[in-house]
C-alpha cells in the first residue's frame, strides 16, 4: 500500500577546492599520503572526476591511478588502481583501505622508486561543499520525473553520489524517498544502478525512464 505523499526537495551543491599542504613525489609518499589524508580527500580524488569531465565516457580513472600511470609511468599499479570498483564502498574508510592494501603489495614486491618531474608531485587535495536549496519540491512521480529534467548536473551528483558519503547506508537519496513513498520496486532498480558506468546526462535519462514506467500506473 502505497504511504501518504512525502516531499521531496531537490538540492545542489557547489564545491570549494583545498589545498591540503601535502603532496607525493613518489609511490612511498603518495601511500604516506593515503593512509593519513581526510576521509574528504580520498573522496575529491576517487569521485570529481565525474562530475567535472561529466561529458566524457563513463569510468574515468580516480586521480591516484591517473598520476601513477601518467606521471610515474607505472602502468600495472595504475592498473590495479584504476580498478577498483568504487561503487562497492559506502564508506571512504573501506576505500582508503583497499588502496593501501594494493599500494602495499606493490611496495613489498618492487624495487623500483621512481620520482615524479619537478612540478608534477601528487597535490593532495579535498573539497569544501556548500548546500543549497532549489526551488524545486515533488509530492509525486510525475512530478518528480519533470523536475529531474529541468535540475542541473550537480543537484543529481549530490543527490546520487554525495549521498553514499552522508548516508553510509548503500542508498542515494532517490531510493531512499522511492521507497517512503510506497515504491519498493522502483527503489531497488534505482539502487541496482551502477552510476559509474553512465555520464551523468546518461544517468538523468535512465533515470527518467525507470521512473516514468512506474509513474503510468
């Protein structure tokens, strides 16, 4: 039975980069780094990507991958980095972790210590982010499916990939409305999406689908 309407309330967001005063010049300091750095940074570094390059293919390398193969020319670490399938944590701390346990192996297998080019250090940073509310509120489906044609790029990556930061629960705010609003069904195909594997365009469109089918009852 489906419950009373709920509103939801879209917001967007706008991030302030920091610098954090810390950076690597090799595979020992950018470990150093890892394991000490906010959870905030490992955060900005494993997921700005997307929402800055959101025009571009999907599954774009986390900045630490990046800088291993591009700027140290360490391919196969690079490799493994890139890897990781970032949508399996829910929580930055199991993420770190799995960075640490792959850059550890290397270190315990590999003689080799190569350092980046003046001027191409790894600059540890994270990301300040301010919240505001839109004008934007549904009370239903149709609703909500016509609001998320008309909110910017960054109201869907708050809503989608910021959440699993805040909520630490494997849900985005969508789901979580979805299935307070009697719509179980809708809420899991929304959770069973892989948001890594779409630009964000692509993603409102799957999106707009999946909810316009549950809408025409």
């Amino acid at each position: 039975m489906k419950q009373a309407p709920v509103e939801f309330r879209f917001n967007t967001k706008v991030d302030q980069t920091i610098l954090l005063g810390k950076k690597a010049r090799n595979i020992q300091e950018l470990y150093s780094g890892i394991r000490t750095t906010p959870d905030a940074s490992i955060y900005f570094h494993t997921h700005k990507f997307l929402q800055q390059h959101h025009y571009l293919s999907p599954e774009p390398p986390n900045d630490f991958a990046y800088w291993v193969t591009n700027i140290l020319n360490e391919a196969a670490l690079g490799e493994r980095l890139s890897s990781i399938d970032i949508i399996q944590f829910d929580k930055m701390s199991s993420l770190r972790k799995r960075f640490i346990e792959i850059i550890d192996v290397y270190l315990e297998t590999s003689h080799r210590s190569v350092d980046a080019p003046t001027g191409q250090e790894f600059y540890f940073m994270s990301a300040q982010t301010f919240v505001f509310a839109t004008p934007y509120a549904a009370r239903d489906l149709a609703e909500f499916k016509e609001i998320l044609r008309k909110v910017s790029i960054h109201s869907l990556y708050y809503h989608v990939f910021d959440a699993a930061l805040r909520l630490e629960l494997g849900e985005n705010d969508f789901s979580v409305w979805f299935r307070r609003m009697g719509e179980p069904s809708l809420a899991d195909e929304v959770l069973r999406l892989d948001p890594y594997t779409y630009t964000l365009e692509g993603l409102r469109r799957k999106l707009i689908q999946l909810v316009g089918q549950y809408g025409q009852d």
